[in-house]
C-alpha cells in the first residue's frame, strides 16, 4: 500500500481586486497575490497520467482569478475562505491551504506584505 501524498500548488497568482475596509482600498482597487496548495485525497495521478484523478490547475487558476477580481469583500480572510471553498469543490481535494497577500496595504510601515494564511479541510 502506497503512503504518497500529492499535492498541487499554485504560487503567485496576482490578480487585481477591490477588497478591503476602506473606501479607497475598493474604489482604487489593488493587486492581491494567491498561492494555493491543494492535497490529494489520492496519489493516483502519479501512477495514471490521467487528468480526471488530479486537479486541472488551469482551470482552478481562472476561477479563484475570479473571486478576486469579483465582488468586493472587507478582508482578506473571508476571500481566503471563498478561494478555500472553490479548491475544496475539486472532487480529489482534501485539504487546502491559502494564503493571500497584499503588497501595498493600508499600513503605515515599511512591510514587504500583509498576509493571512487559511487552511481547511474538506468535509
């Protein structure tokens, strides 16, 4: 019996989006960046090279491209939340882990980036 662990990733996936508490951060909108991990219920993909036993990452690319540059929501944990939600509805997904940063946030210091980092399992 196998014990391998498979697990797709999609790092610095930059998507311009209107989030945020304040007005400025949704009128002016701003570039938020994605990485996304997805871990396998399965190893299967590494033994059939079948597309159907693993994530189409092309696919999964365009659609969390899609909540973040859709409807505006205050923070960055609840678009965490929805991205965790669209990875989750992959049939061989079983437990994600996002992590969403801004570069350019509302802060008053010197940083690299605000972030926040959600991970959450399927059910």
């Amino acid at each position: 019996m196998s014990t391998d662990r498979l697990t797709v990733t999609l790092t610095g996936l930059e998507v311009f989006g209107r989030h945020g508490v304040y007005a400025p951060e949704t009128e002016l909108g701003q570039r938020f960046v994605v990485d996304l991990e997805i871990t396998l219920s399965h190893s299967e993909a590494s033994r059939s090279d079948a597309l159907d036993a693993t994530v189409d990452y092309a696919t999964l690319a365009d659609d969390v491209a899609a909540i973040v540059g859709g409807p505006p929501v205050a923070l960055l944990e609840r678009l965490a939340g929805m991205i965790a939600d669209r990875a989750l509805a992959e049939p061989h997904a079983a437990e994600v882990r996002v992590t969403v940063r801004l570069r350019d946030g509302d802060v008053a210091h010197r940083l690299t980036a605000s972030a926040v980092t959600l991970r959450r399992s399927a059910s």
